[in-house]
C-alpha cells in the first residue's frame, strides 16, 4: 500500500508517498480503509524527531482517520466489513489502511461526510477527556482556551457552550476570534494586543477562568495561574512555549487550584477504549443532531502533505487539515 512517510528528520518536504507493508489484523483489531486522515501537530513534532511514535505504532505519521471497514481480526464483536467509521490511532494515519483496536473506533455520525469524520477522534478525545473528564468542567463556569481557532478549540467551544459554560478564548487575528465567536465563544481576546489575565479579570469580574486548556506550557504557566478562579483547573496539553519553568506553588495553593498535564497518544490502549466510549456516550449524539459540528479549514490529497504541514506550521488555519487518500 502507499503512505506518507518520513524519509528523514526536518522540514515538511521530507515527507513522502512511498509503498510500505499492508498490515497484518490481529485479535481484537479491525482493518480500515482510509478515506482521510486529520493532521495534528503531534505529526509535525515527529517529522521533526522530536515526537518518535510508540513501538508498536507504524513509523510513519497520522493519528485519526475515517475510512470502511474491509475486515476484523478474532474476538471483534461489534463491527463488520463495510462499516463506515473513524477511529483514534498510535501512528499510521497517513496510508491507505490502517489497523486499529476496535474499542477506539467510532462511527461515522449521522450527516458527517465521511471524509470530514477524520477530523473528529482527536480533537474529540482530547477535548473531551481533558476539559470534562479531568478538569470536569460544569454548567455556568468559564474555560478559557488558548489557541481558539485550532482544531482542538473550535471542537472545545462548541462542547462546553452545550453544556452551559461560557468561554473565553485566546487567538492572533481579529478573523479567527470572529469565527471563534460564531461557535459560541463569548470573551474574544487578541493575545497579540491585549494581557488575556487583565481581559479575563475584567469579562469575569475579577473572579478569573475555572478551566484553563493550553496548549502553550511554560510560558503560560504563570499568566495561566493568574487567570485562575478559586479552585480553577489548569489541563497542559502541549509545549509550543517550551516545557520548562519555575512554578510558584503559593499561586496553587492559594487558589486550591489543580495543574493537570496529559498526553492522548502514549496512553494505554485501555484508557483510549475508556475515553472513546465516553465520547461515543456524550459527544456522538451532539454531532449526530448537528449542534457540534467538525470544523473544516482544508482538505488534501496525502500527496500533498508538506503543504498541509506548512499551512499548520504557519497557524493560518481555522480547524482542521485533513489528507484524503
């Protein structure tokens, strides 16, 4: 089969489709074939070096598809060849097939295209174990989401003004805040123009934010804690500002305030299938009555997948990237 594949470490050209060993279904596994797969920055770091896949993951790239199912390994007992599904993966995404665990794949929902399904396993997952499962974000509380725009924060707006909180989020450009708005999100700050500590102090009456989802790391860490509530929940989920800093335990303390840090894709296959489950349970239906809907900013042929990654280097982009096969 063909796959986008790392030929080296470095910029986004290295990427390139070459034929790779069609995989082996095991017990447990389904067999998909891909119609398209989401681009995260997680894919950006491995092509990089810096993000090595886990061992028993394919070397090359992508972390959700959608696609049909063509066949299932022993012991599967809820799926069947011509199901039309998504699914969360270790690695692999970038090919014409994948195999993947059966308790994380989902279908298709209710007038998602297919192609567009590919943009739901990550951003869903991560938003939903994090922001709700972890941080346990509740009606009339206020989750502050730092990149706003992305694929990530276009999916955690929606869920969390479906469930009664409001949201303030972070974003470089009066156009993306707009589109940001046009979700739900209520307080819309320019990080470029304005301190997001004193907008989100002012927005909430000196009370502050109660989730925090970043994507920034160290150096948010001390304006994030700043822009806590009493009891506020702080859930790092990326390094794009660096991963080391000085953390000033009073700013916690004082707070009561819960610094939660996570990874989705080194999890055990264990807690995956628990997430997915949960999301199946509480997101599914809302997207399958179309009050959340995947957020779309590009869609392109894997032959083209140093473009996807350039236009994701460049954060242009409003959504998600993703590469049909």
């Amino acid at each position: 089969m063909k796959a986008v594949v790392i030929t080296e470490f470095g910029e986004p050209d290295v990427l390139r489709v070459q034929d790779v060993p069609d995989p082996t279904v095991r017990a447990g596994e389904v067999l998909i074939d891909v119609a398209a797969a989401g681009v995260n920055r997680a894919d950006l770091l491995q092509r990089a070096g810096h993000y090595p896949p886990p061992d028993d993951s394919p070397e090359w790239p992508g972390m959700e598809v959608s696609g049909t199912i063509s066949a299932v390994g022993a012991d599967v007992d809820h799926w069947t060849p011509g199901d039309q599904v998504c699914a969360l993966l270790s690695g692999g995404g970038y090919a014409e097939r994948v195999v993947v665990p059966q308790g994380q794949v989902l279908p298709v929902p209710k007038d998602v295209d297919l192609v567009d399904a590919a943009a739901l396993p990550e951003v869903t997952a991560t938003v939903w174990s994090n922001v709700f499962m972890a941080a346990g974000l509740r009606p009339g509380e206020v989750l502050l989401i730092h990149g706003g725009s992305s694929g990530i924060g276009t999916m955690a707006i929606q869920l969390a003004t479906q469930i009664g909180a409001k949201v303030a989020v972070t974003c470089g450009t009066q156009e993306k805040l707009e589109r940001c708005r046009d979700l739900g999100a209520e307080i819309l700050i320019n990080y470029r123009e304005q301190d997001f500590v004193e907008a989100v102090a002012e927005a909430t009456g000196g009370r502050g934010a109660n989730v925090v989802l970043d994507n920034m790391g160290a150096s948010y860490l001390s304006r994030n804690l700043r822009s806590l509530a009493y009891g506020g929940r702080i859930v790092v989920i990326g390094m794009q500002g660096g991963a080391k800093t000085e953390l000033n335990l009073n700013h916690l303390m004082s707070r009561r305030a819960a610094l939660i840090a996570t990874t989705l894709r080194a999890r055990p296959a264990g807690e995956k299938e628990t997430i997915m489950a949960s999301v199946g349970q509480h997101v599914w239906p809302l997207l399958s009555s179309g009050v959340v809907k995947p957020v779309i900013h590009a869609r392109l042929p894997m032959t083209e997948a140093a473009q996807a990654h350039r236009i994701m280097a460049g954060s242009q982009h409003v959504g998600k990237i993703l590469l049909t096969t």
